[in-house]
C-alpha cells in the first residue's frame, strides 16, 4: 500500500482527533492505534474517497459520509479481514471518529 499524505487541514483534524480520544480517556497506545486503522482505512476506501474530492477520511467533516464510507469498508474483504485480526480495531477507530465528529458539530452549534 502507498504511503497516505495528508493535507494541511487533514493534519490538524487527526491532532485533534488524538486530542479528542485523549479527552474522553482512551489510552496513548489507544489513540496511536486509531489513529493509524484510520489511515490505513483511508488507504482502503482511496478510489471513493477521490471520487468525492477527498485525500483521506480525516479530509471529511461530515458524520454521515463517513458512515457511508464505513459502509464500503464493511464489504471490503481485506477490510473484514485485517479488521478481525486488529481486534475491531479499526471500526473502533471510525466509531471514534463519527463520535468526534458528531462532538464539533454540537460545540460548532453553541
């Protein structure tokens, strides 16, 4: 698999997204290991992910595409598999990701 690089933008919302898991008391070995399944993830999904304009999951904003995308995921057998062996670990990251994402949105309404 290529080597994902992430956007300026993309950057700064994986920090805050290790912020965010740190906050809510996930563990650093936790938080490095979600937020790797995310990029691997992202990896995964590259093909949908350029036909709506993005780089990587951490480029989207919006809970429900990434539900979408954790749809594509979900029917991906290398997906399956690597998230089997991982220990769900990477649909714990997404998990994590559509609840930090679902956070900004509530705290962006106040």
């Amino acid at each position: 698999m290529k080597k994902l690089v992430l956007s300026e933008e993309a950057q700064i919302r994986q920090e805050k997204f290790g912020q965010f898991m740190d906050l809510i008391g996930l563990s650093e070995r936790s938080i490095l290991n979600y937020l790797e399944a995310i990029r691997t993830c992202s990896m995964m999904v590259s093909y949908s992910l350029s036909k709506k304009g993005y780089e990587s999951i951490y480029d989207i904003t919006n809970p429900d595409e990434i539900r979408y995308i954790q749809q594509l995921l979900e029917q991906n057998p290398e997906y399956i598999e690597i998230n089997q062996k991982g220990h769900n670990r990477h649909s714990s990251g997404i998990a994590n990701y559509i609840k930090f994402l679902d956070f900004l949105f509530i705290f962006a309404k106040k």
